[in-house]
C-alpha cells in the first residue's frame, strides 16, 4: 500500500470528534491509537478489540503521525538552575 493510500484512510471532519484526526468511518482518533501502542498494546491486540479496524488502520495513523512532525521544530528545554 503506498504511503496516499494510506492516509486516505485518515480523516477529519470538524463534525467528528471536534476535527481530530480520525480513521476514517469510526470515531477512533489517531491519538488514541498511538497512546494504545505507546503503553504496549500490540496491533494484534488493537485489532481484536475493535473489530472494523485493519492492520492497515493502524500503519496508517503510525505514518499520519511521522508526516506531522516532519515540518515540526523542536528547542530543548533546559533545567533552570537554582
């Protein structure tokens, strides 16, 4: 699947779920799907709970996500001292 293909599986609508990104056809926002992977859910697991979704639902919120921070700048943030 290339990489359009799979962000057309992603969607936002201000009318669902006030505009987050979300896979398209459900109320399930990328956001959620990746906190559901950062605290150790595994897609298989992502898969089994929520049956309308497919591996690929979940590659692309995972690609979503990398392209928003391509153009993101970051400044480290320094301790202040006392």
């Amino acid at each position: 699947m290339t990489d359009n293909e799979l962000l057309d599986r992603v969607a936002t609508d201000p009318k669902i779920m006030v505009g987050k990104p979300v896979i398209k056809g459900t109320r399930l926002t990328v956001e959620y799907i990746l906190n559901l992977l950062a605290h150790g859910a595994t897609i298989a697991e992502i898969l089994e709970e929520y049956k309308g979704l497919v591996k690929d639902d979940i590659l692309a919120c995972l690609l979503f996500a990398s392209r928003s921070l391509e153009s993101a700048s970051f400044m480290p943030l320094e301790k202040e001292m006392a």
